[in-house]
C-alpha cells in the first residue's frame, strides 16, 4: 500500500484525457493525466552553395507535419479518486491501492498495452489506427509514431505495478488541406514552376507571360544574379506583373 504525498488531482479533480481509434470508434481514458505536453513543427529549406558568396541560397522546400508529445504515468498502489477509465476500472483501482503490493490484483500492463497496441498494424486498413487525442482545448488527430514503456515497480510476485509510457503522435494532415495550400495549384497570380533539364528564365517568360523579355522578373523575384544559371530541382516563383 502506498504512503505518501497524495496526488494533487485527488483534491482537484481534472477532465481526464482521451484516446480514440477513429478507425473502430474505440476510446478510453488515460489513467492519469500527463504533466504536460510538448507540440513542434517545422518549416524545411534547402540550403545551395553559390559561386563567390558568402553564404548559401536558401529556398523554402516545405512544412512538416505537426508532432504531440507527452508521458503518461501508471500505478495501480497508489491510485485515488483522480484515476481515470470506466467505473470499474476506478473501483478496482481504488481497491487495490488499500491493499499491501504482497495482495496486488493489477498487472499495469493491462493497461499500458492499451496504448503502447496502437503502433500495431490494423489489417484491415493496412496501417496502424488513426487516432484523437483530446484533452480541453486539445485535440489532436494523427498517429502514434512512438512509445516506449518503462516499468518501475514491480509487486513481490514480479508483476509490473507503475510504468510511464513516453508517447509521440503524428498529426494527419488532410490531403485537401494540403491541396489547398499547393502552390503549384493555387489559384493566385502568382506561380510557382519547378526547374527541369533544359528550362532557362527566356522560355518560362515566353510560356507564361507571352514575352521572353520579362525573364528578368522572374530572376528579380527568386534573387538570381546569373540568370543563365538554373539547377534543376529548384522553385521559381513567377510573380504576377504590374500593370
């Protein structure tokens, strides 16, 4: 049996953060609500060495996908009234925290594999689940890209009694969402046009504009000195010109 400092959200109790499988419709509770939680994204640019310069030219590439992260924590001796799941699971668990760990009756893997089972492939969408997390204002929509699981305390008979699960999700991005921000698609004046073998700023003007004379808005737009010099791979803008 546990004999400590309670936890805080004994005498505060807290909305519990949930997990639902989007895919089946299963959801459940955490079991304690993590400390905290970390959210990250990125945007990516490509860095280009250039002749006689001090530094690279850089171009924006792309934006990454947003990332959540947070720790769970699992005790089944020391749980109170701020345990979270269905009702059995809070009188269970409020039960066996009266009891000495010799008498544990919960193997807290139960409860941690619930979580750590969602990096598993569902067969019958040939991916793992797609899954959202809520938790208040949160909510989050993606995949769980990582977990790992740390067992910390164990009963006299070598069951796993308190774990924390370190968890990172990947938020799904819609593929209209993306569309929608393509450049290459976006219905502005403004274009955007990949380099292949062969391009020069004089053929992309005449295509574009009707003139090959305006090359140099686009080499002004994209900040090229020689205009002569293009690698493939790279993106023009083509700015929309002033009337």
């Amino acid at each position: 049996m546990y004999i400590g400092v309670p936890n805080p959200n004994i005498l505060v109790p807290l909305e519990k953060m949930s997990i639902k499988n989007l895919d089946d419709g299963d959801e459940f509770e955490v079991l304690y609500n993590p400390a905290s939680y970390t959210q990250e994204r990125s945007a990516r640019y490509a860095q280009r060495s250039m002749l006689n310069s001090d530094g690279p030219w850089v171009q924006f590439t792309n934006g990454s996908a947003e990332t959540l992260h947070f720790e769970l924590f699992f005790d089944s001796l020391s749980a109170g009234s701020e345990v979270g799941g269905s009702f059995g699971d809070k009188l269970m668990f409020g039960a066996n925290s009266m009891l000495p760990s010799l008498a544990n009756m919960i193997d807290v893997r139960e409860y941690t594999e619930l979580i750590y089972e969602l990096t598993y492939i569902d067969p019958d969408v040939h991916r793992p689940p797609l899954l959202k997390v809520k938790w208040g204002s949160l909510q989050f929509k993606g995949y769980l890209t990582h977990c790992r699981q740390s067992f910390l305390k164990f009963d006299e008979n070598g069951r796993p009694v308190r774990a924390r699960l370190d968890c990172t999700f990947l938020e799904r991005v819609d593929l209209e969402r993306v569309l929608g921000s393509n450049p290459f698609n976006s219905p502005d004046t403004t274009k955007y046009r990949r380099v292949k073998a062969g391009d020069s700023l004089w053929a992309l003007a005449a295509k574009e504009y009707g003139q090959s004379s305006q090359w140099r808005a686009i080499a002004d737009a994209n900040g090229l000195t020689n205009p002569r010099v293009l690698h493939s791979g790279d993106l023009l803008r083509l700015p929309a010109l002033e009337d």
